[in-house]
C-alpha cells in the first residue's frame, strides 16, 4: 500500500493494546472472531520472560469499538492493526502469531508487511478454500457443508446467540467467547469477508518469512483439504498436537511458545 492509498482511505480508531509486557524481541498476538486478547491467557506467560508481548483486540471485538461505517473486511481489519502497529513504533521485525480469523489477518499482514515481520505463527488456522478447488469428492462436500453452516450462524441471530453464550459458559477460558448485540455487526460481517470470502492460501504462498502453524487434531473448526495445501508450502513447518480443541490450551500454548523461539 502506498502512502497516497493510506491517506486516502478512512482512517479506523486505534486498536485497543490489551497487553504489553515483557522485554526483549516483539512477539504481537491477534485472536480470532467473537474472542478478544483472553485467548492467549494461556500463553503469555511462557513468553513474557524473553519476549516484549503485544496483544490486540480487533476491530469490534474486545475492547477495541469500530466505526459505523466499518464494513470488517480483510483489508480493513489489517489496515486497523497495521495502524495500530504503527502507532507503538517497533522498531525491528516481530514475531506475529495469530489465532483462527486472527490467523487470517496475520497471514494478510504479513504478506503485505513484509518488512515488518521475522516469522510468522498460526494457530488453528481455518484455511477454506471454494469447494471446487478440492479433488477429493468428501472433502469438497465438508467445505461446502462448512460454509453452508456459517451462513446459517449469520442469518440467525437468536440461535446464534444462544448458542454462544452457552459454549462460553462451558470454556475452561474466561470470556473467551462473545457473540452479543454489541459485536453482533462485527461478527457477520468479519464471518463473511475475512473467513468465508479468503485468500489465505495466496497470502501464505507470498509471505517471505518461515511459517509455523500449530493445531488440535480434534479442532471441530479445520478443514483437512485447506490445511492439506499450505503444509506442502516449502517455508511452512506444521505442529499437530493430539487432543487439543480450537482453545489456545495449556498443552497447545507450550507448542506455540516453542514455534516462537
């Protein structure tokens, strides 16, 4: 993006920073939809005694507020976080790690920053690509019953909603998880253009930096055939751990503390 595209476009309120602690090389973490920064509860203190930790509620989500006329696209979510990364002036390249949509959006970020980037992290990764592009007649069928469920969860509200609250209160992590009135535009909107609508298999074949992805064999939220594709990617190196859901566990956040160096 040029300096003329920046000053053009609107501009979004900074991102709200919801941790920063530690010394040493930058790690910059971004959750996934309907969560904010509590993600990584689990991981922060593996990495705050060797690391600077950053991390970012999005855009609508956490604590962070958008605008009216916020559309949640994977441009505008990685303008908002670019922004705000701007506004901390780090000055050397960062590990960026990030979790399921927020995984999405490190991938953009990286592969359009790649100056700013040293290695990029992603955790539960739901990579989806259309259903034609699979060979396999059952995996091309799972896509598209996959993308057939997510519109059914933003057209209905009520079920939506009840349904969330109900898994939150079953989270062994705290307020992990939020669909509500308050983030309900930012949730539709990022579930349809930064997660239904993706080119994250592009943006993953263009970073320049190594790539750790890290991910639960019992992850509900995983499409074999998207993931099948970026783990033949050269600068991409896979960590499976057995029993592990869609949570940043314990068990999973020691393997990601371990892919962060």
């Amino acid at each position: 993006m040029g300096w003329f595209d920046r000053w053009r476009r609107p501009r979004t309120p900074p991102l709200h920073v919801a941790i920063d602690e530690g010394s040493g090389p930058v790690v910059v973490l971004v959750h996934g939809i309907a969560s904010s920064s509590v993600t990584f509860e689990n991981l922060v203190p593996l990495l705050t005694d060797r690391h600077r930790v950053i991390a970012i509620d999005l855009l609508g989500f956490g604590e962070s507020v958008a605008p009216e006329s916020a559309t949640f696209t994977i441009e505008e979510h990685v303008d908002a976080l670019s922004d705000t990364l701007d506004a901390l002036a780090l000055r050397s390249p960062f590990v960026l790690v990030g979790h399921s949509m927020g995984s999405l959006i490190a991938s953009r970020y990286a592969a359009t920053h790649s100056k700013r980037v040293r290695k990029l992290v992603l955790v539960a990764p739901p990579v989806y690509v259309t259903p034609s592009a699979l060979g396999d007649p059952v995996e091309r069928a799972a896509m598209g019953l996959y993308l057939k469920a997510y519109e059914y969860l933003r057209t209905n509200k009520t079920f939506t909603m009840r349904n969330a609250a109900m898994l939150a209160r079953l989270s062994p992590i705290k307020n992990v998880l939020e669909v509500s009135e308050r983030n309900w535009t930012a949730f539709v909107l990022s579930l349809e253009k930064a997660i239904e609508s993706q080119t994250t298999v592009s943006d993953i074949a263009s970073v320049k930096v190594p790539v750790e992805v890290v991910y639960g064999t019992l992850d509900p939220f995983l499409m074999p055939g998207g993931l099948r594709i970026i783990e033949q990617m050269r600068h991409v190196t896979v960590h499976k751990v057995d029993g592990n859901d869609h949570l940043v566990r314990r068990r999973l956040a020691r393997v990601i503390a371990v892919a962060v160096g």
